[in-house]
C-alpha cells in the first residue's frame, strides 16, 4: 500500500499504482471534480501519475496559483492546436506561462492578425467540449531527437532540455502532440470555455537573436470562468487610463527625450512629487537611526573585480576610460559603502552603523525592455547598508521590517506578500555560510509572525534576500523592498571592527532597500493613484479661483496666506467663468480648490471644493490650513475637511 500525507498533517492509504486521480476521488467527489494536477514530494506533476511509497501529496484546483498556471499551460497547447489546425504549414516553437496568461511562439508565414483571434477562438471551443484527454508520453533523449529529427525548433529544444527523461503530451481527437515539461490538466474540458481570450500578436526572434528568423507571438489569457476573465479585462481597461506615461504627460510631471533614451527628464511638478517622496524618506531614517552618505557615480575597474560585480554582472554595466584606466558606472552603491566604512577604523560600540544613501545607479535595459519611469537605464536606488555584529543581524533585520511597515501605510499600501530568495547558481561564498545566511532570514521573518514564500535559487550573487511586493489599487503586484544578507563582500574588502576581547573581527552587511528604484516607485504611485495623489504628495495642493476679476486682490492675499504656512499654491486668474476653472483644477487633479467671490471676500472666507467631489464647503482661511498641514503632517490619504 502506498502511503499519501495530506496538507493538513492526515495519511490516506491507496493501492500501490493508484493514482492522483484516485486519491482524489477517495478523499472526495467535490474535490476529484476540480483537481487538476499536484505535488509529490514538491514536484508538479499530472493526475495520472500514479503513488508508491511514502509520499507527501497537495492536489492542485483553479484556486491555487499553481493550478491556473497550470491550466493556463494547457490552454496554450490548446490555442497552438488550434492555430494548427487553421494552418497546417504552422510550426510550432514553444508556448509557456506568463503573467496572467500565456503566449506561443509559432513560425508561419501567413500574418496572425487580430481579425483572425474570433476564429482560433471558436477552434478553442470546439477542442475544449470535445472533452479529450491530455496522454503523456515518456521517452530518452536520444528517442525524442530521433522523434523530432525533421523540425529544427523541436530538436533545438530537446538539445536544451533538462534531464534525462523527454516528455510529449498528446490530446484532441487529431492526436495534436507537442513536447513538453508538464504537468497538464487531465482533460480539455476542465477549461471554462468562457474564460479565456486571444489577446495580441507580435513578432519575436528564436532564442531572442536578431539574426535569426521573425517568428509570430501570439498571446492569450485564461481564468477560471467568465466573471474573472471580465474582471481581468475590466482592469486591463482601467490599466490604460491609469498608465504612468500618459498621466506624467498630462500633468506636467516628466518627459523622455531621444537624446537620453532610458533617463528620465523630471519637470518642476515631477519634482515636487520625488522631493514629497525623499524628505519622507529622510525623515524616517533619521528616526531610525540611519545616517546619509554619498558616493560616486563612478569607480575603477578594480574595485568591480574586487565585489564581484565584474564576473556576475558586467553586461549589465557601462564602462569608460579614463586616463587609460577602465572605470565603471556604478551600477550599485554597495561598494561604494564599503570604501566608506573602510576609511578608518572601527570598534564594536559602534555597530550597527547604519548607512543610508540615495544614489544614482545605471544599468543597461534592452531598448525593447524600457517602460516609462518603471524600466529605465538610470535610477535612484534608495539603499542603505547596515554593518554589525552576527549576534546582531535578527534585531536589524526585524528593525528593517518595521521602517518598511511604516513607509508603505504612508503611501497606501497595506497589502504586500513576502518572498524569501535562496542561493543561486551563480554565487559567491561557501555553502556553509550561505545556509547561516539564510537562516537569520528565516529567523527575522519568523519573529515578525509574518506569512512568507521560498523562492528557490532567485537569492542575490552575494547573499541570499527577502523580498517584498506590494499590490496596487488594480491588485498588481510590484517588488519593492528587498533585504540581503552578505558575509562575503566585508571579507573581500577587509572590513573589520575590533570586538570586546580586543580582536579583529569582520562585520555582517546587511544591503536594504525599502522603495528601490524611486523612478519606478513614482511610476507605481501615479498609476495607483491614476495622479491623484494624496495631499502630502500632490504636486498643487491647493488652487485659488477668484469668481471675476473684482475679487482678484483677494483672492492674491489668500494665495500669500497659503504660501505663507508652506503650501503648493497656485493662482487662476483667467478670463474664463469660474465653472470652465473648476473644471480645468478637476482635470489637472489639483485636491483643494478655493472659489472667492464678494460674499467670500466680505467674510473672510473660502469656499472649498475638493478634488473628485462636488460638494463644497464655506470656512475659515486659517482653520483650512490648519487642517491641511495636520493633514500631510499625519500623512493622510483623506481630503475630507
């Protein structure tokens, strides 16, 4: 008998030779209907795979994010099916997951065109109520390159494949066959044909080389019914409006010129956001007790060799030369902390030193991997490095945790999830102290009771990190916040701290970042916000807008008041009906508008409308300052008054 241990701590007895299907059936009907796939011992394989042993088992449904990943996948083959079948001479190149969906990479002369999607669609349908069972087939690689000897795609492909085993799967009742890793879904008609759409179109080359031939992208989505795909598309909808380049355009905010491809050009009201965004940032460092640094942009060849930046990520650097020696542009500002911390000498009383710095990073994007102020070639890293003690890393790490809380329920953001990163491929260090590493992590994240994930081998060259992302108001998920832990670097620079017992020890660095990049983290805000920010970081805060010109004296001395108490202010004096002003402060997003007229002026007064309301309220000058400042004083991301 082989022996199956459930997620919640349960074992269930089955046959030898039975398989997931048939656990699933025995633990019970509803769960046998939407099981797609599962887990033994940690590997992602199919119902069909049958149980032996003493196994750990999870069953995989739609509502796992691994099992609509899954599905997805298989609704992938299920488009290539299609497209095959509307075009024979199609060759297939391959087909995996991507956020929110799916795309296959297909080689075919005939153009794809939007106007062709209804008909691969309405394949898909026709294939999915067939209701055909995904066949997995197992062979040795040499079998497979045998199999696929005529077609150069599927051949690259198993050249390239890991292990030993080459998998295919088989459905429809054509016998569409394509290789493939897997797992699958057990039958087509586990998909709701309701659910899933054909998306865009769009060239790409094989294996990403120009030189080689321009294949066919064709993306789709795919969820588990017709209300979520309507809710993905709805938001898809509300993504355009809220797109970060046409928002930054409108408002005035920042511009990308050909001269600097990649770089940012911030205009006035672009800065006053990024100034709202760093005099925050400084304020909450100085509470928890970092210090600010800063360092060049540029540095010597040796220095890169010496950190390991050379061999682990030179091409994404920029190099020049100087007087015949090589500098690099730095594309990260832990060396340069470093060299800091390095300049004198250091004992134990001192650690941590806690070392903050805003600083201006490069790094080479492809032109066709650049967005707007989220993927850009120079940014502003908001980094700090923290030397310690090892007795001292968890306390550290736990304090990192807690600014980070702090600063993201200022900005709005309340819903994050956790990713633990362990060591890749690529590394520095031994293995003993990447696993001491990672459990001071584990520790830290386990003391904040905090939920979190492993992803296995994404750690940084240096040292395994913890990583945060944040959903915005549309539920995307952003990286942000990142925590590294590096014992490799001190040593590699000789840093040292003389300790209690008068002996020469090297500190712990601890690499943090809280927003990341601050382009991008501006980038995010905008389109969370759709550029209405809150007050504190409004580019305009308040608006004055005198009904006629008779009211203009007034409405200028408000205006003195207003800058007078350190508000952003601005003044209408146009021409235009004060209905045309109001209308034009909406549209420029402008949070408090202040109308004044004779009765406003008599009084004293200022009528108020707030920004996305129609409703308006008559009060005090000096009483709607008050409340203003308290206002970005506490942060709020209220208007109400």
């Amino acid at each position: 008998m082989a022996k199956a241990k459930l997620p919640d701590g349960s074992i269930l007895e089955v046959a030898d030779g039975a398989t997931v299907a048939d656990l699933a059936a025995q633990i019970g009907p509803g769960l046998a209907r939407v099981a797609l796939a599962a887990k033994i011992n940690d590997q992602l394989v199919d119902l069909s795979t049958p149980l032996t042993g003493d196994v750990t088992v999870v069953i995989l449904t739609s509502r796992d994010d691994i099992g609509l990943e899954i599905t997805r996948h298989s609704c992938a083959h299920i488009m290539a099916e299609a497209i095959c079948s509307i075009w024979p001479e199609a060759k297939l190149v391959y087909g995996p997951t991507v956020r929110d969906g799916f795309y296959y990479d297909i080689d075919l002369d005939t153009p794809i065109r939007p106007e062709d999607f209804k008909r691969i669609e309405q394949k898909m349908v026709e294939i999915i109520k067939a209701d055909t069972p995904f066949e997995r087939a197992e062979m040795s690689r040499d079998e497979a390159l045998q199999k696929m000897a005529g077609d150069v795609y599927k051949f690259d492909n198993i050249q390239n494949a890991q292990g030993d085993v080459i998998s295919f799967y088989k459905h429809g009742g054509d016998g569409f066959e394509d290789l493939c890793r897997g797992p699958h879904i057990s039958r087509t008609g586990s998909i709701d044909y309701k659910g899933f759409k054909i998306m865009s179109v769009a060239g790409a080359y094989w294996h990403g080389d120009a030189s080689q031939k321009m294949l066919q992208r064709v993306y789709g989505t795919c969820w588990q019914n017709k209300k979520e795909l309507k809710g993905y598309l709805h938001r898809l909808e509300e993504a355009k409006k809220r797109d970060h380049r046409v928002i930054g355009k409108q408002m005035d905010l920042f511009s990308f010129h050909e001269e600097g491809p990649g770089f940012a050009f911030l205009h006035p009201k672009g800065m006053k956001v990024w100034n709202g965004i760093i005099d925050f940032w400084r304020d909450v460092h100085r509470r928890y007790g970092y210090e600010e640094i800063k360092t060049p942009i540029m540095l010597n060849e040796s220095l890169w060799h010496k950190s390991g930046h050379w061999d682990n990520y030179k091409e994404n650097m920029y190099f020049t030369t100087v007087d015949e020696i090589t500098y690099a542009v730095k594309p990260m500002n832990c060396p340069g902390g470093l060299l800091v911390y390095n300049s004198r000498k250091h004992s134990y009383r001192e650690l941590p030193m806690r070392m903050a710095e805003l600083g201006l990073v490069h790094r080479y994007e492809p032109s066709g991997m650049m967005h707007g102020l989220v993927r850009v070639r120079q940014f502003t890293q908001d980094d700090a490095h923290i030397f310690c003690t090892p007795e001292q890393i968890q306390g550290e790490i736990v304090g990192v945790i807690d600014l980070l809380q702090e600063m993201y329920a200022a900005f709005g953001f309340e819903d994050y999830h956790v990713e633990l990163s362990t060591q890749p491929e690529k590394h520095i260090g031994s293995d003993e102290v990447w696993e001491t590493a990672t459990n001071a992590l584990k520790g830290a994240i386990e003391q904040k009771q905090m939920d979190y994930q492993i992803n296995e081998g994404d750690g940084a060259f240096y040292g395994p990190k913890i990583d945060f992302h944040i959903s915005d108001y549309l539920n995307r998920s952003w990286q942000l916040g990142t925590i590294q832990l590096d014992f490799s670097m001190p040593e590699r620079f000789g840093l040292s701290y003389t300790a209690a017992d008068n002996t020469e020890k090297t500190p712990v660095m601890i690499h943090r970042a809280i927003l990341g990049s601050l382009e991008r983290f501006m980038g995010i805000l905008i389109e969370h916000y759709a550029g209405n920010f809150p007050i504190w970081l409004a580019p305009e805060q308040v608006r004055v807008l005198p009904i006629s010109e008779k009211t203009n004296d007034y409405a200028g001395a408000v205006l003195g008041q207003l800058k007078d108490a350190g508000l952003i202010v601005s003044l209408d004096t146009s021409d235009d009906k004060v209905g045309a002003k109001i209308a034009r402060a909406h549209a420029d997003k402008v949070p408090y508008m202040l109308v004044v007229g004779p009765k406003e002026a008599e009084a004293g007064v200022v009528n108020v409308r707030m920004r996305q309301s129609t409703d308006t309220k008559t009060i005090a000058l000096d009483d709607l300052i008050s409340m203003i400042r308290q206002k970005i004083a506490d942060k709020s991301l209220d208007l109400m008054i």
